[in-house]
C-alpha cells in the first residue's frame, strides 16, 4: 500500500515524491539525539522450541513487509522536519553477530531502520524509535513468526490476534494519534527539573550492551504483586528504585532522587490503533533522605502511578508534546535549527531528569496454534551514557521475562534485584546473559 500523499508538503517543500509522510510527534527526537552511545533502537524477540531456518525466515519477512508499509521506509530531510519515504528494497535477515540494539547504518541495511536477526531459536526485530513503539514492533515480530510457522508447515487460525499480510491497511494504522487525541486542553507549567541520582560505572570494554535476563512465572509474578496490592509493573519499578537505593547507601547518597521514567502505553486510554508511535513517558521518583525500606517505596509508586496514569495527567502529557510543533513559530524554523534545540533539551532535560528507564510491553496474546512452538518472548531497551542501566518486561506463554541492558561493567544493583525478588516471592528465576564486555 502506498503510504498517505501530503500535496501540500510536497509543494512548501519542493519535493517531488508521490508517497511519503511525516514523522509522528515522538519520532522528530530520536534522529536528532541518536548516535553510537544512545541507539535508540530497541528490540523485540520470540524464542522458538526450534532451531531458525534461515531462508525460511527470509521468506516471512517478504510476505510479512507488504502488511507493514509505516515501518519499512527511510528516513528523508525535509527543510523544516524530517519525513518518512517508502523503501521497497528488500529487508534482509540477518544472522545476529553484534550486541542487541547497536546503531543502525541504513546505507548497510538497504536503507532500512530496522533489523531482523535470528540466533539458533531466537527471531529478533531490532528497530529505531523513530518508526514505532513496543506495540508496533510486536505486531510486525508477530506477523513474521505467524508467517514463519505457516511456511514451516503449521496449521494456525490467526484469531483476530495476527496483522496478515493479505489484509486490509486502515489508514487508522498510520495516523500520528497525538496530534488527534490533544484535546487542545491548558495544562500548568511542569514543576521545577529535579535532577535525578545517576548510575556512575566502569563504561563496558569494547563498548556495548550487555543484557542480563530473568524468566520466572508470569502468573506467579502476579499473585505476589497482588498481595502487596500492586501490578506488577508498579512491583517491579519499586524493586528498582530499592535496588538503585540499597546498593548507593554505601556511599553516603543520601540527599538525591532517585527517578525511573515509566513509558506508558497511550491505546490503553485513548482509543487508537496506530502502529505507530503513542506513548508518553511518566518520572517515578523517591528522594533518599530518610531511611527507606521497599515496603515504604512501593506505597509511594502505587500512589504515584496511579495518579500520572489518569486520563486528565495524560491529556496534559500529550498537550504539551505538541505544543511546540503546532507553534507557528516553530514550525517554519529550518531543521538543522530544531535538531539542535532537541539534541540540547533532551540532554540537560530528559537525561538529567532520570535516574534509569522501566518499561513494560505486557502480556503478548498469539493464537493457541502458534504457542506450542513458542518458549517466550523478550524485550530489550537500550541503554544511554546517562542511564546506564535500563529494564525491560515482556510476558509471554506464561513466562515474564526481565531484562536488564547495561553499557557498564558492575552488576551489584542487577544481582541485588534478582536476589530480592527471588527471595520475596518464592518464585524460581533462571538468569542467562550474553555476556558482552565480561572477561574471557
């Protein structure tokens, strides 16, 4: 399907290209803040019970591009923003050879701005943010799979639960949602930047991400959040924020807060079906000034989610994201200028603002068929020179997976999280990494 036509834009731009479209509001940050120490690429990634079939995959990946045109597209300059254009190169698997989530070089990937990678029974999408979110992603991850067991010979009824390639694109899919649900609304000025403790270690030689990971029971997960009377993503941001804490006292940090950013999935509240782009992000902090224990810390993330998770906060989160590109000011500012502005304000604003990232992709549905080949799913967020150490959640066939991306050598606030998960729920917990940056 070719993507949306913007006559207009062609016309103040000087362009002649007959299909292209805008980048959505959160995508215009990450090509101006990306580099080698801040990808912003993450991943997403489906282990089979068997081992990949390299030609097989490719094959998937042929059919599976046609339902997903918004994702396989390159990223052009415009003289007032970037914009996306259609790329009908072919997307190439590729045998996985690298740590997960490293810059993407288009002019290697045939112009593309994600990967997909496979290792022994892992199917991976590596993408840049600036294409979509978790939920976007996922949906492509899931169509290649879908495609990939059929031509392996299975029988699946989709189930309403997979995007195939034969279907109809709604033009619902490709909308820039934050542009159409700002309620135009007035929100009060964000309170004073606070800057946030910062995980200080030994940068990873060579440089890289080492990802250390913990599957345990999604159901059990579950059983013992709710017996603190917490989700368990409000568990689990606690457990960091703890982790952060109990393993920093040593050295007398006391006086700073200490803050995770929450990405917050906006489809859950505002009812759009884009694939692209639609999520705001919301800072749990807790300042260490007092004596702290993860009972104390999880009450006041309780409280806090709560509060930043309601539709009136996340009016106002949307609100402000694009009040600068409705600015008429602003919007005839040449690109070169407006990168600048964004490379400057995510560095001394959102960088500083947090101490580490949490995100949760949830719990991914896939037809009953299609689970008995899969083991689980993965997730990975890539870590920044700022915020070393990141945690990423994904269930899957009834098994959470945690994992943690770190770009420096220690470990001690990682090992503490598992070691007090495992000791506060009982569950079993088997940890596995890939063991980038440690010694021979």
């Amino acid at each position: 399907m070719p993507l949306k036509v913007h006559k207009n834009y062609i016309k103040k731009e000087g362009i002649e290209l007959d299909t292209y479209y805008m980048l959505d509001n959160a995508a215009k940050l990450f090509p101006a803040v990306a580099n080698s120490s801040n990808s912003a690429t993450f991943r997403v990634s489906i282990i089979l019970k068997e081992r990949i079939d390299p030609a097989l995959l490719q094959n998937a990946v042929d059919i599976s591009v046609k339902r997903f045109p918004m994702l396989c597209v390159k990223i052009r300059k415009g003289l007032f923003w970037n914009f996306f254009d259609e790329n009908k190169m072919i997307l190439l698997v590729q045998k996985e050879s690298k740590y997960p989530c490293h810059d993407i070089h288009p002019h290697q990937n045939h112009g593309h701005f994600l990967r997909v990678l496979y290792f022994q029974k892992r199917i991976s999408l590596e993408v840049f943010h600036a294409l979509t979110d978790g939920t976007g992603a996922l949906e492509f991850l899931k169509t290649i799979v879908y495609e990939y067991l059929i031509l392996s010979g299975r029988k699946i009824e989709a189930q309403n639960l997979i995007r195939l390639p034969e279907s109809m694109i709604s033009k619902y899919e490709m909308e820039d949602s934050y542009l159409k649900y700002d309620r135009g609304i007035k929100y009060s000025k964000e309170e004073k930047l606070k800057k946030a403790f910062r995980i200080e270690g030994t940068p990873l030689e060579p440089f890289g991400h080492n990802v250390i990971q913990g599957v345990l029971s999604a159901s059990g997960m579950n059983q013992a959040a709710k017996q603190k009377n917490a989700t368990i993503t409000e568990y689990l941001v606690a457990l960091f924020l703890y982790s952060i804490y109990a393993q920093n006292m040593r050295y007398g940090i006391y006086h700073d807060i200490i803050t995770i950013a929450v990405p917050v999935n906006l489809r859950k509240k505002f009812p759009s079906k884009t694939l692209r782009n639609f999520f705001c992000v919301i800072y749990i902090s807790v300042p260490a000034r007092q004596e702290l224990n993860f009972e104390k810390i999880l009450a006041e993330v309780v409280c806090q989610m709560k509060e930043k998770t309601k539709q009136e906060f996340l009016e106002r989160a949307i609100a402000e994201n694009v009040r600068l590109e409705k600015n008429l000011m602003v919007k005839f500012v040449p690109l070169f200028i407006k990168q600048f502005i964004l490379k400057l304000s995510f560095k001394n604003r959102a960088e500083k603002r947090r101490t580490a990232t949490l995100t949760n992709l949830g719990n991914i549905l896939v037809p009953e068929e299609m689970k008995k080949d899969i083991d689980f799913g993965e997730a990975i967020l890539y870590p920044t020179i700022n915020s070393p150490v990141n945690c990423s959640i994904l269930s899957m066939n009834d098994k959470l997976n945690i994992t943690f991306t770190r770009n420096i050598a220690e470990t001690n606030i990682i090992r503490y999280f598992f070691r007090f998960l495992a000791d506060e729920t009982g569950l079993d917990i088997t940890v596995y990494s890939n063991d980038w940056g440690m010694e021979e």
